[in-house]
C-alpha cells in the first residue's frame, strides 16, 4: 500500500474531519499530506527504525471509521478509581455517555479536540505544532516524521488539556481510547494539545485498549508544553488488542524549574512504536521518564526515546524495564543529547530486559551525545534470564516453580513502577502487570491464603 492511496482513502472517509472550515487547519492537513507522500511510511532504511518495520500498513487495507460503528454498548473500561474527569474515546469518536466532564474546577479546559477548535479555534491555532513543528529528534534530522506529518494530514479526535497558571488539580484526569469492534480494519488519527502555564499541576493517565479481534490502526501524536514551574505527571497504558497496530509520538518542552514525571506500560498490541522528544528548555527543568513493556506470542514493541539537555542545570532520569516471553520482540532506543555550554546536566539513562524464552529478543541501542564538559552522564543496558540460584531459593521453601517465576518477574519490573510517585497510580499499574502474568498460577497473596487454610 502507497503513501498516497493511504492517504486518499482516509480523506475520503464518511466521517467529517475536525476543523475542516478553518483555513490554517486545511493547509495544515495539506502541508502533512505533501509531506507525508514525499517520505512515504518509514522503513529499516532509516536509522531510528532500523529495528521495526510497519509490516501490517503494507499488508492490511484500513478504512476510515464510520460514525455508525461507534455506538455500540461497551463494558469493562479500564479507570485508576477515583478521578476529576475522563473522556472516552471509540476509534476516535467520543462517547458522551462514557464520558464525564462536568466536575472540572475553574482555570482547567478538558474535553475534545473538535469542541476546542469549534469555541476557540484561535487558542488551538496558536498552539498547535509550537512544540511538535520544530522539535529536534536526533539521527535523522527530521526525516523519520512521516507518521508525524500523516497524523497532521489525518487527525480526526483527540483532546485538549490546558491548565491556568497556578492551578492545582487535587484529582487526575483520564483518557481512555478503544479500538476495534469493526467487521473491517479501521484507522483513527488522535491529535492531543497539553499546556501548562506557569505553577500549573495535574496528572493524566491514557489508556490506550483494543476489543474483539479485528485489526485497526491507532496513530497518535501528543504536544506537551510546561510553563516555569509547571508539574505534569503523564502516565499511559497501552494494552491494545492482538491485531492491533498502535504507533503513538509526544512532543515535550519543559520550562524553568518545571517538571514532567512520565510513565508507560507496554502490554498488547500485534505492533506497537513509541517515540518521544523532550526538550529541557530551561534552568532547573527535570524530566523522568520510565517505562516498563510485556510481550509475548509475536508481538512487537519499540520505545524511542530523544531527550535535548538543551541549557545548563537540567535533569533527566529514564528507567525502563522489560519481560519478553515466546517469539517477542522488543526495541530500546533512547539517545540524551547534552547542548553545548548547558554544564551542570545530570542525565542518567538504564534498560534492562528479562528473556523468558529462547525465542524472545531485545535490539537496544542507549546513546549519550555530549557537547559540554562540566557533566553528569550514564547509560546502560542489560539483557538475560531469570536468577537460576534465586529461582531455586524458592522452590526450596515450598513454593511452586510456575509461582516463583511470577515472582521473581514481578520483583524485577517492580524497581522501574516505583518510579511512578502517584500511589494510586502505581498499583493501578502493579494490578495490570500481575494478570499478565500466567493465569493458571497462583498470585503470591492468594498462594499464602491458601497455605494458611491447609495448615488450619
């Protein structure tokens, strides 16, 4: 499949896009389309995707989603518990009976993108593509923003989230997309705007879920903007169905003294690529972003990560840890860019991944690039099996094999979740990783209850 029959059967799509009667929103789309079709889909030829090759755009005929599609009752969503808002979204339509805003305190603008450019199209023109236009992103000078440019050319939802200047959201907010339920491969194009003035806090968490079994396309592209002073933690689960294809960037700049704490946890998806570009634009700004990702079958997933020490006395932390199993495959690729002149920049960077089968695999390429003296660098990255001697450890006190391999994995990914300073949040994300885990075993809780019971 072409670029441009990609794009001409998307924009000829049933489904109205949003924005369509504004002038700068059409020459956006234009200029995405123009460039898209001049790169083409991204291919191993370049660089940042040496390692992941978007097979199921060449092989799978996607169709833009009708509204009618969208309708249909939907149970089970995934939440974090108690939450100021939350918007849901069905293959890039919102669903008002799903969704509930009416909670938001003063200072804070939540909702759908389209219902942001339909009051305030002047906002949204004003900030759109500020951080994602000219965003460096390392190897390849720009080449690799073909998904970028197709996300301009096709953004059909997506939300805006813009906090005032020294609001403090006591709450996080919430973000679930569903894909799939369609008889025929769909796509759908969610197009986020995050700003912060100044002293702003909230948190976000996404969630990013597949249901039935049919193939779709989830291609999603995030601005992040954080005023001096500004805390934002953003975290995100994908956990997309077996078919699914989900290829997601964010756009960051960090102000002075600002923070952006960062989490995502990696579960599903036939084929999922994460990229992000964080810009420490100013003194005192601090970034940590960590992940962790789970695969198995033949699933594939890559984080790529550019992160710009842009001026003197940043910070950045990044952590992410993996659990590979049967024939999957995973890709690390995180590069910190220290500018020249910014001394005093501490950034630390470590992978480190779990192979539970001889089928699975880890392509990791950590890179460091240094242009001042006066600073604090590290990079690592690990791969190998699980502690034969540990393994044996608890055996030997009576817990069984099957058992003590769940725990062992869920010990090794617990150092990256506690890197996530929300509580709640962090046993959300300890909750999804334990039923990853094999279902015919024992949780370690459920297995001492037991215990209990046949010694009484």
């Amino acid at each position: 499949m072409t670029a441009v029959s990609f794009l001409e059967g998307g924009l000829q799509g049933s489904r109205a896009l949003p924005g369509d009667d504004l002038p700068w929103i059409k020459a956006r789309r234009d200029a995405g389309a123009e460039r898209f079709n001049a790169l083409g889909l991204p291919t191993p030829k370049l660089e940042s995707w040496k390692y992941t090759r978007l097979r199921p755009l060449d092989d799978t005929c996607y169709t833009p989603i009708t509204d009618a599609a969208d309708d249909g009752a939907i149970a089970d969503l995934p939440s974090i518990g108690d939450v100021a808002a939350r918007i849901v979204f069905v293959n890039g339509k919102m669903r008002t009976d799903l969704s509930r805003l009416d909670d938001l305190p003063d200072g804070v603008r939540f909702g759908p993108l389209d219902d942001v450019l339909a009051s305030d199209p002047a906002w949204v023109e004003a900030h759109m593509g500020n951080v994602a236009g000219g965003a460096k992103n390392g190897a390849d000078s720009g080449n690799d923003q073909a998904m970028l440019a197709l996300n301009d050319a096709m953004m059909d939802s997506g939300f805006v989230l813009h906090v005032a200047k020294g609001v403090v959201l006591s709450k996080p907010l919430e973000v679930v997309y569903v894909g799939g339920l369609t008889d025929q491969a769909v796509a759908y194009f969610p197009r986020n705007l995050i700003v912060f003035e100044a002293n702003a806090q909230a948190t976000l968490v996404k969630h990013h879920v597949g249901r039935g079994v049919g193939a779709y396309f989830a291609n999603a592209a995030t601005e992040i903007d954080l005023a001096d002073g500004a805390i934002f933690k953003h975290y995100k689960v994908q956990a997309e169905s077996i078919q699914a294809t989900h290829v997601s960037s964010a756009h960051v700049r960090i102000g002075r003294d600002a923070t952006y704490e960062s989490f995502q946890l990696s579960i599903g998806g036939l084929l999922s690529r994460t990229e992000t570009m964080i810009t420490l634009a100013g003194e005192g700004a601090h970034c940590g972003y960590h992940g962790a990702y789970m695969m198995r079958g033949n699933e594939h997933c890559d984080n790529t990560s550019y992160i710009d020490m842009a001026v003197p006395h940043t910070t950045c932390k990044q952590v992410f840890k993996g659990v590979l199993d049967d024939q999957a495959r995973a890709v690390f690729q995180g590069k910190i860019h220290v500018a020249r002149d910014a001394q005093k920049a501490d950034g630390r960077m470590l992978n480190k991944t779990l192979l539970l089968s001889n089928g699975a695999e880890i392509d990791m390429k950590p890179e460091l690039e240094i242009y001042a003296d006066d600073v604090q660098c590290a990079h690592g990255a690990t791969s190998g099996q699980l502690d034969t001697t540990a393994l044996f450890y608890l055996r030997s006190r009576g817990i069984p094999e099957a058992l003590a391999r769940n725990m062992l994995v869920q010990s090794f990914l617990g150092d990256a979740l506690e890197e996530i300073t929300d509580e709640t949040v962090r046993a959300a994300f300890l909750d999804r990783v334990v039923h990853w885990l094999p279902a015919h075993c024992y949780l370690a809780g459920e297995w001492k209850a037991e215990e209990n019971r046949e010694s009484a």
